[in-house]
C-alpha cells in the first residue's frame, strides 16, 4: 500500500498585511535602514574619524590603567622594554657574541628592542580588539575599527615614553645627537600605518577564531627572531656565513627590519646607509600602504559580523 505525503497549503497571510517586498520599500522610504548593516567605505572612514576623540581618549585610558595596580605605576612602561634588552644582551650579546663586529651594540640593540616591541604589542592588542571587548561592541553602535586604531595609539604613545629613554642610553654610550633624528618622526608614522593595518586584519581573525591569541605569541617569537632586533642581518648573512643570497634579500625585505634599520640609521651615526636594504624609504611607504589600506578594507567588509554570534 503506497502512502501520498502532501504538503501542506501555505497558510494565508492575514488581512491587510504587507508582502517582504512593500515592508522593504516602505522603510526605504521612510529613511530605515537594518540594523547594524555595513555603512559604505567612505561613510565609514567619515563615521571613524568622528570618533577621533574617543579613540584619542580610550587610548590614554588604557595606557593609565595599565599599570595601575603596580607600585612603581607607569615606569614600567620604559622598565619592561629595558628589562628585555638586558635578557638580549646577555644571551645574545655576551653568551653568543652577536656583539661582534657591531659598533655602538647596545643603543643597536636597545634600539631594535624597542622598535619591534612597538610592532609586536600592537598586532598582540589588535587580535584582541574585538573579541576582548565583547561587551562594549554588543552595547553602542560606532565603528568597529575604532578598537584596533586606539590599541595601536596605545601602543604609539607607550613608545614615545620609551624613546626618552632610549635617548639617554644613546647619550650615555656616546652617540651624539644629529639632525637625522628628525627622521623618527617619518619611520614611526610609517610604521604606525602598518602596526595598525595587521593588527585590523588580526583583529577580523581573533573576532571569528579567538583562539589565534593563544598562538600569536609563537608566531610572533619567530618573526622577532628573523628582524635583526639581537643581531646584524648583514654579518648574519654576509659571504662567510654560508647562507644562500637570498637568504638575505628575504629577510632585507621583512617589514620589521625596514623600520628598525630605519630607526637605527636616524639615530645612532655608526649605522650609515652602507647598512640599509637598497630602497629602503620605498620600501617602508609600500608596506605601510599595503597593509593600512588592505588592512582597513579587509576589516571593513566584516564590520557588520562583529559582536554577533
């Protein structure tokens, strides 16, 4: 005996009621947009700038929060960095001797710590930037990217705090101050437009797999240790290391090596441009553009995505 499965009629819409469709054409009409759907790119980049002032003002706030709760308060911020560099130059310096050859090691060295260490906390707090405020994005409506940009001028202004440090350790160690200072201002505005493109492209990834967090560490232990922040990447792999060429064209085109050798050669007088990578400014605007611009777009395609779910 064979069975006939109907399907059921669909049950009339009640009287009066207005098809999907005429719903959608009468908010149009009346100026109703969906809630939370993404603005246009060039809304968008006019609604960040808005807010320019609360990302100035949470940025601060994070700072002074930071090491609220330490007794020595915001020292720590020129602290830790120093403390780093003095783990680096034990191991690296002394124990394995990368000083070698290298004049004025330790502002090289201080210098390179404390570049890559900019980089690196800003990509670290970008991956967190959505899926560690979970609850400010879920309460007001503004644009996502405000989160990654102000944990990147977060990490900016740490660093300022930091290089009056770092000019004291290079007066200290006899490097002179030169009108090629004047050029951190350029290299750290460059390197902030990339800080914040990777960390906007983190922060899209650690907002859908928050797990990424937990490798960031790992992943950016490896790229410090391939930056010439320890060593010089020119003696590394010279003629007599053995190394293939192309060993050291790669790691001459690593982003954070073009900032920290940038860096380096405004401030200490001994690393001239014999020990820079052949368009080197060049290749600093590139990889800014490439990554804050694709960086910014990349975020914004999701911006309706983030908090949901």
């Amino acid at each position: 005996m064979s069975q006939v499965l109907d399907t059921p009629p669909p049950t009339p819409a009640p009287a009066g009621a207005l098809a999907p469709d005429d719903l959608a054409a009468l908010a149009a009409r009346h100026g109703l947009s969906v809630s939370g759907a993404r603005p246009s790119l060039r809304d968008y980049v006019r609604q960040l700038w808005a807010r320019r002032h609360f990302i100035g003002a949470f940025a601060t706030a994070k700072l002074t929060a930071q090491y609220s709760q330490a007794k020595l308060g915001q020292l720590w911020q020129v602290m830790t960095p120093l403390l780093n560099a003095a783990v680096y130059y034990f191991i690296f310096g002394v124990l394995m001797d990368t000083k070698r050859g290298v004049e004025d090691y330790v502002p090289f060295l201080v210098t390179g710590v404390f570049v890559w260490t900019f980089t690196q906390s800003s990509i670290m707090a970008g991956t967190r930037a959505i899926s560690g405020n979970l609850g400010l994005v879920r309460a007001l409506h503004f644009p996502r990217a405000a989160l990654p940009v102000s944990f990147c001028l977060q990490q900016l202004q740490q660093l300022l705090f930091s290089m009056a440090a770092l000019a004291v350790i290079l007066l200290a160690f006899g490097v002179p101050p030169g009108a090629s200072w004047v050029l951190t201002v350029p290299v750290l505005v460059l390197q902030f437009v990339f800080n914040t493109g990777v960390s906007m492209v983190m922060a899209r990834v650690g907002a859908k797999i928050p797990d990424i967090a937990q490798l960031m560490p790992f992943l950016l232990r490896t790229w410090m240790y391939g930056s010439g922040v320890m060593f010089s990447i020119d003696q590394m792999t010279g003629p007599d290391s053995g190394l293939p060429s192309w060993v050291g064209t790669a790691l001459q085109l690593n982003p954070a090596v073009v900032y920290i050798d940038l860096m380096r050669f405004a401030l200490i007088d001994t690393f001239d441009g014999s020990h820079l990578p052949p368009h080197v400014w060049a290749l600093a605007v590139a990889w800014a553009l490439v990554a804050g611009i694709g960086g910014f777009i990349y975020f914004w395609k999701a911006e309706e995505t983030y908090g949901r779910g």
